[in-house]
C-alpha cells in the first residue's frame, strides 16, 4: 500500500490488518482524494466484505458507496465507475431531480 495510507492506520501497522479491514479504514477515514486513488483492484475484491451500513463515516459517504458499488462490481476503475453510473442516472432522468 503506498505511503500516503499509512496515517490511516495510526493505532498499528498496516500489515497487522485484514485486506477488508484495511478498505473499512479507508473508506471511513480517507479524503475523498485518497479514497480514489486506493488501488481500484483492492477496492473491487474487498467490497462485498465490508459491511456499508455499519461504516463510522458520514451518511454522504455511505451513501456514495452504496450507491457505486454495483458499478465497483462491475469495473475496471473510478473512471469506468463513473461513466456508467452517470450514463445509468441519464438514462432514468434522474439528473433533473
């Protein structure tokens, strides 16, 4: 994991962490820049094991991840991610809402 994660894990070493884990950590604590640049390929094999409704975060972000999540499946990065779940929004006219 790169450098820039490791004042996320303050309390212990990184290492000591479970790849799920550390994706909870990230997700609860990260900017929202730090967020999406955590390896996409982690993002997407862990994310069906982190329990979303019971994440220490903001309801935005829970929400967000909620949100993109099927999309996360899905993809091959936050770019893909977006894209689709844009075009998915369009498609239901949910933009003018």
């Amino acid at each position: 994991m790169q450098k820039e994660y490791k004042k996320y894990f303050w309390d212990s070493s990184k290492e000591s962490f479970s790849k799920e884990y550390q994706l909870n950590r990230i997700i609860e604590y990260a900017s929202f820049p730090d967020l999406i640049k955590y390896p996409f390929d982690e993002m997407k094999k862990n994310i069906n094991k982190v329990n979303i409704n019971s994440l220490r975060t903001g309801y935005s972000r829970v929400k967000l991840i909620q949100m993109l999540k099927p999309y996360i499946l899905k993809s091959r990065s936050w770019e893909e991610v977006m894209n689709k779940y844009l075009a998915d929004c369009f498609e239901r006219n949910e933009y003018e809402k």
